[in-house]
C-alpha cells in the first residue's frame, strides 16, 4: 500500500472516530455539508482532499474534479487557523496561501480541531466515575505543574542570557538602544536639512552674481 494511502486511510479513521465522540460534529459537518477542500502542508507538499458529508469525511489523496478551497499552510501556523483576526496576517507573511473562500478555512479548521469532547465521561464508561474522576483530576495538576515548570525555566533562562553571560540585551538596555537610535535619525535628519539650505542659498548666491555680471 502507498504511504499516501495509508496516511488517508489513518487521518480518515482518525478524525470520523473523533467526531462520533464530539456533541459539535455534526453540526459543523452540516455547515460543509458537499464541500471539498484540498489541503496541504507547505513542509510536505503532499495535498489531500477532504470531501466532507453530514455522515462523515472522506480523506483521498487524489481528485479529478475542482475543490471548493484549496489551502496551503505551514505545520506552525496549523493552530492559528481558528482565529479569523490571524487569517489576514498569515497569509501576509506567506504561512498560508489561500484560492476560495476565507470562511471555508476557518470552518474547516474548527471541523478538525475544535472538538468538545468530554474524555472524562467517555472514560468514566469504561472504568467508573469514580476512578475517571479521579484520573483527570491527577492529569490536571500535572499539566498546571508542567506549565509552571515551563515559565519558570523560561524566565530563569531569560535573566541568565541577561544578566550573567550578557548574552542578550535586558528590555531597558533594548529602550535605551531604541532612544538613541531615534536621537541619532533625528540628528541626522537636521544636519541634511541644514546641508541641503546651505547648499540652495549658495546655488542662488551664484546665480544672481551671474546674472549681475552677464548685465555688464
């Protein structure tokens, strides 16, 4: 088998296994109800096609006819996707290229990203409520610990490149930099100016001495 069949076949299950879980998916399914979406990832540049139904979506890696949209996107910007105040900026910045309606992306995106699933009640049917309870409360303040644990490294990071190795600016030295770098357009713009009068005020002296002495 292909690997680009397999790769269909696996996000293919993957996603409508999902979406019997979500309470949204059908709806949103409705919403795209005989749409076609092409999409690929500018790393991989290997499109598929989502042809979407209100029963489910059907991953192909080949299609004859024209999609409805077709999408182009880098792997980082895959999350931003949702957000129609980033749609603009990212395909200013060339993380996403677009043919077809704006709207169609963000709907797709929320079609394979924004789930509302309740894990903790589709687990509590296979093990108890009391133990699934149980388990997401200990994976909550795992996650919390960990995220606490990030920041923590992150600013211990940030002030040894700052303040010990000197290996990056502190933020007042970047407002100082950025002060008198201005000063210095400033400057710099007064000295032209004052270059650019006294050049004119010599061009004029110069032409009325000539005409003065072309009179005599």
């Amino acid at each position: 088998m292909p690997l680009t069949n397999l790769l269909c076949g696996l996000l293919e299950t993957g996603v409508n296994q999902l979406h019997q879980l979500d309470s949204s998916a059908v709806s949103k399914r409705k919403q795209l109800n005989g749409t076609i979406i092409a999409a690929s990832l500018k790393e991989l540049k290997l499109p598929l096609y989502f042809i979407i139904s209100e029963q489910q979506v059907d991953v192909l890696n080949k299609f004859e006819g024209e999609p409805d949209c077709t999408i182009k996107v880098s792997f980082q910007a895959l999350n931003k996707l949702q957000d129609n105040r980033q749609l603009t900026q990212l395909i200013k910045s060339g993380e996403l290229e677009v043919d077809g309606d704006i709207q169609l992306v963000q709907q797709f995106a929320m079609l394979l990203t924004d789930m509302q699933i309740d894990w903790e009640e589709h687990l509590s049917q296979k093990v108890g409520d009391v133990i699934a309870h149980k388990f997401f409360q200990h994976a909550k303040k795992a996650v919390q610990t960990t995220q606490t644990q990030y920041k923590r490294i992150e600013k211990q990071s940030s002030l040894y490149l700052t303040e010990e190795v000197k290996v990056a600016p502190s933020a007042l030295e970047v407002a100082y930099f950025s002060d008198q770098v201005s000063r210095l357009e400033s400057d710099t713009e007064q000295l032209l100016n004052k270059i650019n009068n006294k050049l004119e005020k010599q061009l004029n002296d110069l032409s009325q001495s000539k005409v003065l002495a072309d009179k005599k």
